[in-house]
C-alpha cells in the first residue's frame, strides 16, 4: 500500500517567443486539462502566462508537451516557473482575458493558407466555400494586418468586421481550430473582394475571382490585393501581355516573379529538389528560383527550354489540367514561359498561393501566371486601395481589391536552394534568402552568447535593399525587406515602418546605429533620432558581424577571416570599399587585403552603364596604345574607341565624379561588359554579372581539368604608412583579351574569370593564414550571391582545412547588414 499522498503545487509559469495568435493558449487548455490541472492562461505584453495547480508531476507533463507538441505556428524561446503567490482557488482551467503590459512578445509572421483551410475553401458543404479570406489559427495575416500588441482583434484591421454568432461561436471554443484566430470571419461577417475596371467603374460579376481568371487568361493586365500588398498579374505565357506590363511598370529587365496552382504546374516549367518543394508548400510560401527545365536536368529537356530559344506563347502540347500531384512524372505543356519573363536567366521565380483569394483564382488556370509587386519601378508596393487606382490604375486594366486594410506593408520573400551541383559546404542543400520578408519577418534571429543583456539598439540599415533592426533581451528582430531608399516613397514608407515596429515592441533604444556613408538616408535619419548613444559603423564589418552573429559565433569568439564582396560601401577616409579581407570580431576589424581600386567613371552611372566599369579596368591595366598594339582588332576596343576617350581620362586623371572603389562588383560588371553582357546599359544593379553567371555551366566547371583559371597577380598598396595586398587583375585582363581574339566562347571567358577569381581569393586566404588566429573564414556581401563564385571559393577553402561560414538566416546582401550594425553596436557597448 502506497502511504505517500501526492505533493501539491501552484505555479506562474511564463512562456516567451511567437505564442501570440497561433494556438498556443488552447493548446496549454487542452494539455492542462489532459493533466488535470486548474488554473488559467491569457496573453500579455511578455508572451503568455500560465496560473497552474495541481499535481507537481502533472505540472511537469504540462511543461515537457507544451515544448513538445507546440502549435505550428509558434515558437517558444524561454519558459520560466516560479511558484504561484496567490491562492489556489480555482475549480476549472480557463483561458482568461489578455493583459496589457510591457511589451516584449512577438509578433507571428504572415502564413500561408493551411491544408485545413484549403480544403474548407473547396468544400460546397462548408460555410467558408469560395470565400477567399478563410484562415484560422495556423494561418493567414498577423504582421500586415497588426496595429499594436496584444495581438487581439480590436488592435488589427479586423476590428472594423464584427463576428457573426457563427464565427463568434468558434472563436469562443476553445476546442475548435479557430478558438482566438484573430482575422476569422465568413461571407456573412467578414471582409468582401470586389473588380474594379481602371477607370473605377465596379465590374458586374457573380464571382470576380472566377472573371479574374477569365481576364488572365485573355490577356488582361490585373491588380490583386492580397495579403501584405498589391501585385500585377497577368499570364505568364503570353509574351504580348508580359511585355506591356514591363513597358507599363517601367521595369524592363529585371525578372518578373511567377505564381502557380500546384507543384504538377511548376514542374512543366521547372526542376525541382526535394528541399525546394519542402520550400514551396510552407507556410512561409517564399518565391523560391529554381532552375529552367532543359538547364539543370541536362537529360531532361523539357518546354520550359523553349523560351530561350524565343518560342514565347506559341506552344502546342495539351495540359493535363486535372493533375495536382506533385509527384507526377509526366510533362505536359500547353504554353512556354514567356521570353520576358526572366530574359537573360536560366532560373524563374515561382511560388505558389499564399492566400484562399491566389488559390480561387488559379483553380482552373493551368497555367502560370506573373505575380510581380504592385508599384511604379523603384516605388514601394501599394497596399492601399485609393493609392492602387492613382497609381496602378495607369497599369492594370482591371484592379481585384477587398475591404479588409493592410496596416504593414510585407513584401514577398525571396530564397534559393544550393543544392548538390554546386558542392557548397558538404551538405547536398543549402538554403539562401535573397530577400527577408513575408513568412519570415518579424520573427526574431537569437544572438549568440554574450548578448543576453544587452539593451535597447536600433540599427538603421543600409540604403540598398534595406531593413532596419531592434536588438533586445538577446534577440534580433529585423524588419521585413524595404527597398531601396533612394526613391522618395521608398523612405517614406521605411520611416513609417520603422514608427509602426517602435510603437509595436515599445522599443526606446539607447543606442542608434547607422552606416558610416554620410549621403545614406537611413544615417541622416538615424542622426536626427534621439538615443544615448549614436555608433557608425562601417558597411563591410556589419556584414561579416551579420555572418558571425546567424552562425552563433560568442561574443568573445577570437576574430576570424571575413571575405566582404558587394557592389560598394563607404570606407575609411572617404573612400569606397567593395573587395575586403578584414580580421574582425564584433568589436573591431583591421584590414589585410582588397581589391584593386579601380576608378569609377561617373560614379553612380558606372553602376548602370558598364562599359564605363571595363573602360576603367583597361586603363588601370594598360595604356591605351598598349591596348591598341596588341587588341586593336577586336570589337570590344574598336567600340571604346568611338567613347569620348579624351574627357574619359581626364575625369579619372582628376577623380571628376569618378572615386577610387575596390570594388567586386563593379569588377564583374567590367568582365560581362567586355564580353558584350549589358555593355552599354542595365537597368538594374548588378544585371550584367548576373546575366554573365547564368551563361556558365556549373556542372562543366566543376570538372576543374576542363577550365583554365585566368590568372590574379598580387600588388602591394600604401595605406596609413601600411603595405596591403591586393589582388590585380592585369593578368586575368590579358588572358581574357587573348581568348577574345580567339573567339573563344562567352560561357567559357566567363567559367574561366569565376575560376580564376576563386582561385586568387584562396591564394590571398593562404598568405595571410599567419596573421589570423583562427582557421575560420566567413563569406557575405552581395556578390556572393553569385552561386558560382560561393561554391568555387568555399570548395576551395574547404580543401585548405578552412571553416567556411556563409549566410542561411538574413540575405549576404545589404538586407542583412542592419543585424550587423546591431550587434557591433551591442559588442562596442557591452
């Protein structure tokens, strides 16, 4: 006989990270009432906190299944107990009324629709049939729709629709899967969609999603307001169509992002890993590129090849519009991807519907569409209906809108897969997020040890492809991607982003820390802002700080290698860096190698024109008489020839306009332009190194015995009374030229110049390996988004016994950099 009575215990247990709005108070109910505990459980500005009673080994089951059996949706950081001061007095469990409070919770990124809702959306018997805002706790809107915290209706866009008894029922039980879902609502309750012709007149239609799909398909241009903006749809095969709406959006080049009804869909058009699916059908649900069919399946030609051979919209084969397995092995194509699409690549953009309104929309389309982002080029995306018929009406023939308000502007993320072809760091796939926005953002990134206290830090960003960062309670939250800065709307939009997150987590910050360019927006306004303290910090230490910081590498870590490579970024003493090899830890770098510094003619315009990039190369590796004896005969000097040389060398003889910059990527640039890649214009930042990369054959150049590097010297340049090396190209130009005259392949040039420049790069590693204390190297900056050159590099380095870390949680390029000013600032405070 058992003598021993069960101990009794009362408890305040306080659990803090993403368990707000995701179901994670009923799943607390339905564990503590499965352990037969009393007590309550509500939200507050710290997360959730739970009042338990009960059997001390039931309140241990409790805390063991909350961790293990956590809603999807959430994420928990920290749970703390501690006993319960108050009188056990309850009788039942309860879920009680939110708290306010101070404000340290988080806030759930935006989610893609769940299989649940997906299927309610689909059903005739379900009351949620073809209603395009069907969402419950494990999806839908939060971060776009949120006002302030706690996250409960009356403080997002959803307080303005009263539940009806039906809703309100569900909301209220706690046993059912919309018990709290803050955005539920039905057709009887909830937001409505309606169509819009450009001129405003509202389109007579029983089911504007099924008209939509009919306008698509006949070649309509079309604004859809969906979750976090409003985009520009229109079918993707048709080249007609595609190109007026690049002519209309004055976005000419840069690649249009594409959205499909399933995975079968993708595939007729695509190759795909497992780890891209896995992507794809997430509740993050980001545009994933994934390559061409008839690019990367060398055996497996498939339609999608056609575009690059200028089919455009003239395909014959039937569609087998029924399939939606994902794992069908039979292709069948009606149309090809339209050529401008993605002109210049061998990868496409895909995703697939994130929201019951994408999914309605492309039930019967058995065909892509373009999904690009709802705005004029360089704009922010439009989320707000009379801002969509100004702006959007001059683009869109018809505009799709709804009721229901985006309060936070989110973009759609944007990531890759590297996967085996590219042997990057001995793991068959790696995942690369080019652009940090729904599904991810707000969601916090945990600092490393030696950053538990720090306080208060807002980090301003970059000018380019910016976010900004609140550091706090050992974490890292940055905000969804916010475009580039230059454009007017674009920082307007940031300063009201950056209001609403202050507002949001109540962050007072003590320190500010901004990027060392005087010219940036983000500095001038983090200079106007009020904290203790105010840190510049320099571009490419808060990138290899970013790297150090998503690896977990302590604060007191000793200082590694970091390999910077980007496009530009404010050195020391004014001058512009771009191809660094800095020692560095959180609290210092020294500089032990660069890139040639190479003049920029015209400055910004060498980012746009870059022939002017190759013009500068030359002349730093030649002179012109030089250049004419021994490569007059080719096209690329006989077209140098007809620039106006003489006021050319004058502007870099006296620095008019055209700064010193070691920079990479104004090197590539250089190399496509020789090979007549976007020689005379891009329309975006770094499109003719990108257009280079997509004409080399990954698989070919791994096999090394095919491709000869071109080959670096290494010069020696004064700086601060210090020798520094840097890598001269002159050889590499020589070698180039001679194929040229050769007419050796552009492919081949281009495989022999990434080769070549890995090759130099861990030369450089090797010959400062003596002044480093540590065999580990971190590569960041935005030219290592160039798959090619990151794979070739890290192989190499790997073969050295180096530790290769890159980049898995924030971009490598300047979307990642606020994380590193953030915890530069924080090492230098502490």
């Amino acid at each position: 006989m058992n003598n021993h009575s069960p101990t009794i215990s009362q408890e305040e247990i306080r659990v803090r990270g993403t368990v707000q709005g995701v179901g994670f108070r009923p799943t607390v109910y339905r564990l503590a009432k499965a352990c037969q505990l009393t007590g309550d459980v509500c939200n507050d500005g710290q997360g959730v906190l739970i009042r338990v009673c009960g059997n001390s080994e039931a309140i241990e089951e409790l805390v063991r299944r909350l961790q293990k059996e956590c809603p999807p949706l959430a994420s928990i950081e920290t749970i703390s107990r501690s006993p319960y001061p108050g009188d056990c007095t309850f009788d039942d469990f309860v879920i009680a009324q939110s708290l306010s409070g101070s404000v340290s919770t988080e806030i759930a990124p935006d989610a893609a629709t769940c299989p649940q809702c997906q299927a309610e959306t689909f059903d005739s018997r379900s009351r949620w049939y073809r209603y395009p805002f069907t969402n419950c706790t494990h999806c839908g809107p939060r971060l776009s729709i949120i006002q302030s915290i706690p996250y409960d209706r009356i403080n997002t866009s959803m307080a303005a629709f009263v539940m009806c008894s039906d809703c309100a029922r569900e909301y209220h039980d706690v046993e059912n899967r919309r018990f709290h879902a803050q955005p539920i609502a039905c057709p009887v309750c909830g937001p409505q969609v309606w169509l819009e012709q450009a001129n405003g007149q509202v389109v007579d239609t029983s089911d504007p999603l099924d008209t939509v799909c009919i306008l698509l398909q006949q070649g309509e241009i079309v604004a859809i307001k969906g979750l976090g903006g409003i985009h520009l749809a229109c079918d993707a095969t048709n080249e007609r169509t595609v190109q007026k709406l690049r002519s209309r959006k004055q976005r000419y080049h840069k690649p249009l992002a594409l959205m499909a009804r399933d995975i079968a869909v993708i595939e007729q058009y695509c190759t795909l890993n497992p780890k891209e699916r896995e992507l794809l059908q997430s509740p993050v649900a980001p545009i994933v590129l994934l390559e061409k069919r008839g690019q990367g399946d060398k055996g497996t030609r498939g339609q999608g090849d056609k575009e690059t051979r200028g089919q455009g919209d003239k395909g014959t084969r039937k569609n087998n519009f029924n399939s939606t397995s994902s794992n069908s092995s039979v292709i069948s194509v009606t149309k090809s991807v339209a050529t401008s699409v993605a002109p210049g690549q061998t990868t496409l953009g895909f995703m697939l519907p994130n929201t019951p309104l994408h999914h309605l929309i492309l039930q019967q389309m058995d065909r892509p569409i373009v999904l690009t982002s709802g705005n004029l080029s360089d704009e922010p995306q439009c989320i707000d209906n009379q801002d969509a018929r100004i702006k959007l009406g001059k683009i869109a023939d018809y505009l799709l809108l709804h009721n229901r308000d985006i309060v936070n502007r989110v973009d759609d993320s944007v990531v890759r897969v590297i996967n085996s072809k590219f042997k990057i760091q001995n793991s068959k796939f790696k995942i690369q997020i080019l652009r940090r926005a729904r599904g991810y953002a707000p969601a916090p990134i945990r600092l490393p040890a030696g950053f538990d206290s720090v306080p208060h830090i807002l980090a301003m960003g970059s000018e380019l492809k910016n976010t900004f960062c609140l550091l706090r309670d050992g974490q890292a939250i940055l905000s969804q991607h916010l475009g580039d800065l230059e454009n007017a709307a674009a920082f307007g939009a940031y300063r009201d982003t950056l209001n609403l997150y202050l507002g949001l987590f109540k962050h007072k910050p003590v320190a500010i820390a901004i990027d060392k360019h005087p010219e940036y927006l983000s500095t001038k306004l983090g200079k106007t802002l009020d904290a203790t303290f105010l840190q510049e910090i320099q571009h490419h230490h808060a990138h290899i700080a970013a790297c150090l910081a998503e690896n977990g590498i302590p604060l007191d870590a000793p200082p590694v290698l970091g390999i910077a490579l980007d496009g530009l970024g404010y050195g020391e003493n004014g001058t512009l860096w771009g191809g660094e090899f800095l020692l560095a830890d959180y609290r210092g770098f020294k500089r032990l190698a660069t890139f040639k510094p190479v003049t920029m003619i015209g400055g910004e315009k060498a980012i746009y024109q870059p022939w002017r990039n190759t013009y500068a190369q030359l002349m730093a590796a030649f002179d012109w008489e030089e250049l004419q004896q021994q490569y007059g005969d080719l096209e690329l000097v006989r077209f140098l020839e007809q620039k106006p040389r003489q006021l050319l060398n004058q502007v870099i003889e006296k620095g008019i306009n055209s700064p010193l910059a070691s920079s990479a990527g104004r090197l590539f640039d250089g190399v496509a332009a020789a090979l007549g890649i976007c020689r005379q214009e891009c329309s975006y930042e770094g499109q003719a190194a990108i257009e280079m990369e997509a004409l080399i054959d990954a698989d070919r150049l791994n096999q090394v015995e095919e491709v000869v590097p071109y080959p670096f010297g290494i010069g020696t340049l004064e700086s601060r009374g210090e020798f520094l090396p840097f890598l001269e190209p002159r050889p590499m130009w020589q070698a180039l030229l001679n194929d040229l005259q050769q007419t050796v392949s552009k492919a081949e040039i281009g495989a022999k110049f990434h080769s070549g420049l890995a090759s130099a790069i861990a030369i450089i590693v090797d010959q400062l390996r003596p002044q480093t204390v540590s065999d580990r190297v971190v590569l960041t900056g935005g030219v290592f988004q160039n798959r090619i050159l990151l794979a070739q590099v890290t192989n190499r380095l790997e073969a050295m016994g180096i530790e290769v870390l890159t980049h898995r949680l924030v971009p490598p390029n300047d979307g990642g950099i606020s994380l590193g000013q953030a915890v530069i600032a924080a090492a230098q405070l502490i």
